[in-house]
C-alpha cells in the first residue's frame, strides 16, 4: 500500500501496515510528548501490531528554543495547559482524526490513539469528550486534565477502551496523576486496563510489550 499524507491540521508520517489484514486496516495515531515530534514514537512502530496503519503527528506549536522541537501547549502553572494552545491543539487533532477517517484507507471504526505524557494528556482530552471518536486508547505516563475548561462525558463512553500505564518512579508526572485518572474512568462507563511499573518518565520494555498486546486484542 503506498499512500502520500493528507494536506490536515497536523503534519503527519505515515507507516503503511506491514501486514495485510481482511478489510481496510485499523489506524494508529501516535501523539509525542513535549519537546518531541513526529519521529520520536516511530521507534515504537515495529513493537506494535503490523496490522496497524500508523500515522505520527506533529505537536503544532515550537517549544522553546530547540531546533524543531514541538509542543502541544505551555504550561503556565504545574500541570496546568495554556487555555489557548490546549483549545487549539485539541481542536487540530479532533479534525485530523475526523480526516483520518475520510482521507486515509482505514477502518473508521477502528481509530486508535496512542500518546506518551502530554501526548497522552491530549488522547484523554479528545476520547474522553468526544464519544464514538476513537475505538481505543493508550495513555502512557500521563493524566486527565481537570484543570481546563473540558466538559468530561463520563457517562456517554460505551464503546471506549483505555489502557493506561504510568512509572512508580516518574518524577515528571507522579503516578499519583495516573492513580487519580484510573479512579475518574473506573466511574465512567468506558472499559479501563490499568498498569504500573518500577520505572521513571518513560516507555519500558514491559509496558510496550503489554500495550501492543492490548491493542492487538482489540483488533480481534
């Protein structure tokens, strides 16, 4: 399968499935943390299922002075979006999935995100708001964010499927922000997975082979 990206709200790389299932593949957003960009999570590409068709965004605004590092918003106070950026960030990615399932080969009922820290703020940000957007989500090291303007939709998740993995030792995000996110979605009416491991800010060996596995599950 060759395909060239769309002309959408966030830039974007593409990695094709490198296996073909039946039907249109199952489509993977991958959402980089803060002072990343769209090249960073694809070192996770070949751990995933290779029945995914993967598309790695771009955070939209410059983080600080690092030649072309991105970021989804300031933080003005800790833990704390710009109101601004955040709006204008969630807004660009609620349309690029919308375009995503208009402009892309992929099964529209199988969109799935997956984010590391505030990548991981901004999936909880559109899945959590936007029922029947995405099938699934992975939040990897990051939390919901209740200190914004979001109207949270804990009622209205039927259908929506979270895996949500955070590091006892991470100093940048405490797990007690994943502790509190398991306790706000275990209320909701989504289907929460719910895991931690010895480890600090980031994606280790054990959590991405359980992430993959359950996101492999899902495609069943």
């Amino acid at each position: 399968m060759e395909t060239n990206p769309i002309s959408s709200t966030l830039v974007h790389r593409l990695l094709p499935p490198a296996r073909a299932g039946a039907g249109a593949p199952p489509a993977l957003i991958l959402l980089h943390g803060q002072g990343a960009r769209e090249d960073t999570l694809l070192r996770l590409a070949p751990h995933l299922d290779p029945r995914f068709f993967i598309l790695s965004v771009r955070a939209p605004f410059p983080y600080g002075r690092q030649p072309g590092a991105c970021t989804w918003y300031d933080i003005p106070a800790p833990f704390t979006p710009h109101p601004e950026q955040f709006a204008e960030s969630l807004c660009r990615l609620r349309l690029f999935v919308r375009d995503v399932k208009t402009g892309y080969p992929v099964d529209h009922r199988k969109v799935f995100l997956l984010g590391f820290s505030m990548g991981s703020v901004m999936a909880l940000a559109l899945s959590l708001t936007a029922p029947g957007e995405v099938r699934g989500v992975v939040a990897h090291s990051g939390y919901v964010p209740e200190n914004t303007s979001l109207e949270f939709t804990w009622d209205r998740l039927e259908g929506l499927s979270l895996f949500l993995a955070h590091g006892t030792a991470d100093t940048v995000v405490p797990v007690e922000f994943a502790r509190r996110a398991r306790d706000l979605i275990h209320k909701s009416s989504a289907e929460l997975t719910y895991r931690e491991y010895p480890t600090p800010h980031r994606v280790g060996r054990q959590s991405l082979l359980d992430l993959s596995g359950w996101l492999g599950s899902l495609l069943s």
